[in-house]
C-alpha cells in the first residue's frame, strides 16, 4: 500500500497517480510475485508483468482483500486526520463528499490536505483565494491511497 500526497495527485490527477503508485508498489515486491492482478486498469508498458482484472473485486479474492485493506487504512488515516483538522468531520465521512462535508469546506475553505484540483461544487466559492500556490500543503499528510494491487504467488 502506499499514500499519495495531495500536491501529486493535483500536480498529476488522481488516476495517473494510482496508477504511478501501483507500479511502484509491484517494482518494490521483494521477492517478486510470480503474478500480479490489477483492479480494472492496465499500468502500462513501464510496469512489471501484470494481468489487469476488470470488475477484479468481484473476480478474485486477492483483489477484493487488497481493496478492504486498502479502505481501512484509508479510514484509519482518515480518522488521524480529524484529530489535526476537526472541523471537517474526516472521521465520519472518510473522504466521501457529504453535505456535512461541503457546507463546512464551503464556510472553512479547504484544508492544506484536500485537494485543490478536485472541482468540487463544495469547493466552487473558496477557490478564488487562496491558489495552490499560496498554500503550503505538507507532503506528510497523505489523501490517496493505491492499494488495489494483489500479489499472488510470492516466490520464496
């Protein structure tokens, strides 16, 4: 599993960010899976060996374990989160928009954590001050998670 800032996935887009993430996380396998199944997207030609699995939460048992671990440390990290920023109710939504969630990033603006490039109606009034320029955001707290990759097989 690993955890993609908030500046990687606006500098880049979420989706090139998983998918970044998880050929890094299949390059690092030590050993080796002697196969590797992936969620729904190939990671393209850099990437080690791996067999992409449309719907694989419901097609493979590894995928769907990966994915439930993959939301509970999503939901753990999310409740760390609230301690820092309680305002915006990161335990009970965990990164859902809700419209809890909206209406105080409506009246708070975001956070340093949440993510500029998403357009969000919530975010609609804020974004005109302060840019993503002018904010610093702090690449320890992490908002993505990649973790929908499974290793199956390891060679020992």
């Amino acid at each position: 599993m690993r955890a993609i800032s908030a500046r990687e996935i606006d500098a880049n887009g979420l989706h090139r960010s998983n998918l970044a993430a998880m050929r890094a996380i299949l390059w690092d396998l030590a050993p080796p899976a002697e196969i590797c199944l992936v969620d729904g997207f190939r990671l393209g030609p850099t990437a080690p060996e791996h067999k992409a699995v449309v719907d694989g939460d419901e097609k493979s048992a590894a995928i769907a374990a990966a994915s439930v671990v993959a939301k509970v440390v999503r939901d753990r990290t999310m409740r760390r989160l609230a301690a820092l920023y309680p305002h915006y109710g990161f335990s009970s939504h965990v990164g859902y928009i809700t419209p809890g969630h909206s209406a105080v990033v409506r009246e708070r603006g975001p956070s340093e954590i949440h993510r500029r490039s998403f357009e969000a109606r919530c975010y609609a009034e804020r974004l005109t001050e302060p840019t993503i320029d002018e904010v610093p955001i702090d690449d320890s707290l992490q908002t993505g998670f990649s973790g929908r990759a499974a290793q199956v097989g390891a060679t020992s």
